[in-house]
C-alpha cells in the first residue's frame, strides 16, 4: 500500500492509539520501544496523543514488530493517519493544487499585494510549473511566480521523488540563465521528509535567482515551514511566507 498512498490530512488519531496499543501487545512502553528503535519517552508521547503525525518510517516499524495476534497492518496504520489508495490520487492532487493556488493567493492580498493569473507565461518549460501566479510582492521578473505541486506520501514514495525534484531544480535555474523573466520559481510539497531533502539540495549550492520550497499542511490548508535557496549576493528576498509567519507570531 505505501507504493500507491497518498496523504489527505484526515486522520483518525484515537483509532492510531488504539492500534499502537494493540501492536504493543502485552510488551512494555520500554520493550515496545526499544525493538521499535525509538526512545519509552516517545512511545509515551504517542500514546498519550502528544504527537500530531508519525513519520511513515515509525509506522512501518510498528506494524513490523506487531504482536502477532494484535491484527495491526501497515494499511491500517496508514489509513488511521489519513491516507487513500491511489485510485483517487487524481482527485487529491487536482485539489491540493487548487489548495495551493488559494493559499498562495489569500496569503499575498492578505498583506495587501495584487493577485492575477497570467493567461500566457513566459516560461518555456511547462515541467518546471502547475500555475502562475503575477503579484507586485516580487520586483523581479515581472512578478511572475511559478509554482510547482508534488502532493506525496509514505517512505516508499521517497526515492522516487529525488531524481525528479534533482530535475525541477536544474531546470529551474536553467530558465533564470536562460534570461526568462521569473520572479520566483516555487515548489510546495504536503511532506516533511520530502520538504527536508529539497531544502537540503538547496542548500548545497548557491544560486543567482530565486528557487524556494514550501512544505503545505494539506488538512489545515497553511504553509508551515518555506526555505529560499540562498542568493550567491547574500541579499535577502523582499517578501517570503516565512517573514510573514514571523509577524503573525506562528
């Protein structure tokens, strides 16, 4: 099922406690969770409903080490976190996107900056973006934001995902040396790890142009974190989602 689950950010936490427990057995928090490789303090924290999402890597642990006659699954674990088969990966990616689109608009009128969506753009490369977005929030490039979408889920999911996001971001920063006239070039992903190995591989190597990732809570519909690449002039961007969460004070 990892292969082909997708998040949508309705979980059923207390039915996730329930299984945890069940997979538990009659082993203690400590046993559990050294053979699980986790600390009895985060055992704990789960169990007690402390912790808002477990990573699909601990998930995986747990129904492994089930107890044998506790009849916990992986599919079941997952599912209690709020993931679907793919069958309706579709559906879920054409409104994560829209999600996106909103957000990205909402958040940018909130601060009082313009919104329109270009009919033409003037990016060649239909890869590098799922909308456009033009607001006087950037002073490069026309105010022309490209965004791309990836909503993923599971460990499995991962691999996959590098070679092609590796892909994304070379061809980001080829538009930009192309001369293409782009005020940012974005991707927003629903997942953690996912958002963690981007920020990573923009980290390695400074770039001339704009290049960011947003990591979006799909159940909420809020940005949580935002990385921007760091510039090779060490200026900072005029206007980042991050700044304003720090206003706001999230």
């Amino acid at each position: 099922m990892l292969n082909s689950a997708y998040r949508t950010g309705r979980g059923d936490p207390e039915t996730l406690i329930e299984l945890i427990r069940a997979a538990m057995g009659k082993r203690s928090q400590r046993k559990f969770a050294g053979e699980i490789g986790v600390n009895v303090s985060s055992i704990s924290r789960i169990l007690s409903g402390k912790v808002s999402e477990i990573s699909d890597t601990l998930l995986a642990k747990i129904a492994a080490n089930a107890a044998p006659d506790s009849g916990v699954t992986i599919e079941k674990l997952m599912a209690a976190q709020g993931v679907v088969e793919a069958e309706n990966r579709r559906e879920l990616g054409r409104k994560f996107e829209e999600n996106c689109r909103r957000i990205f608009a909402d958040e940018l009128l909130r601060k009082g900056y313009s919104v329109s969506y270009p009919t033409e753009l003037s990016c060649k490369s239909r890869y590098l973006y799922d909308f456009g977005i033009q607001t006087d929030a950037l002073p490069k490039g026309n105010g022309l934001w490209l965004v791309n979408v990836r909503m993923m889920s599971g460990r499995v999911l991962l691999p996959t995902g590098i070679g092609s996001t590796q892909i994304w971001i070379d061809s980001a920063m080829a538009a930009y040396y192309r001369g293409e006239s782009i005020g940012r070039i974005s991707m927003a992903v629903d997942h953690r790890d996912m958002f963690q190995q981007i920020k990573t591989r923009l980290e390695e190597v400074p770039v001339r142009d704009e290049i960011s990732v947003l990591l979006i809570s799909a159940g909420t519909g809020k940005i949580v974190d935002e990385y921007i690449a760091p510039l090779i002039d060490k200026s900072m961007p005029r206007f980042t989602f991050a700044k304003m969460m720090e206003e706001d004070g999230e």
